[in-house]
C-alpha cells in the first residue's frame, strides 16, 4: 500500500473530471514539491498549494476548502503489502 494511497488518485481524478463536479477547493502537499520548476508550474496551475501552516490557514481564512496530500517518509518506509500501520501523529 501507497502511503499516499486514494488521496492522491481522487485528487488526480477530481482534475479530470472537474467539468463535471466543479469543487472549488486546494490540494495542499509539502514545499519541496515546488521546488522544481516545470513541475512546480504544473502544479501551482491544477491548484496545489504549500502545506504550510500560514497557507493553509490563509486559505481556511477565505473560505476555500483544502485537501491535505498525507504521508511522508516514516510511513513509506512502514509501507508493506497486506498491511495498515498508522504512524501516530508526533509532528505537531
């Protein structure tokens, strides 16, 4: 299993298929993501956003909903087949 799992898929599918469900919402993922410049373009257009706290409040702040890309390296690292280890929240 993905640790980014159904999340990223229906983000991806959502996308596609905007014309025909219009949410007016931002996906939010971690910084480097933007880090890289064509990519960066590419996502900054299909409406992903820094998962920072600042962003994301700002956004809340507004009104828009927000999609939180999870998982990270402790939990790809956890990943295994046949498995669904949760790994606690300890980064707050």
């Amino acid at each position: 299993s993905h640790p980014h799992g159904i999340v990223s898929w229906s983000t991806w599918a959502n996308i596609v298929f905007h014309k025909l469900v219009p949410l007016d919402y931002r996906i939010a993922t971690i910084a480097q993501n933007f880090l890289i410049p064509f990519w960066r373009d590419l996502l900054l257009g299909l409406g992903f956003v820094d998962a920072s706290r600042e962003t994301l409040a700002s956004l809340l702040r507004k009104g828009l909903s927000v999609a939180i890309v999870v998982g990270g390296a402790e939990e790809a690292l956890d990943s295994r087949p046949g498995t669904k280890d949760p790994t606690p929240c300890t980064r707050l």
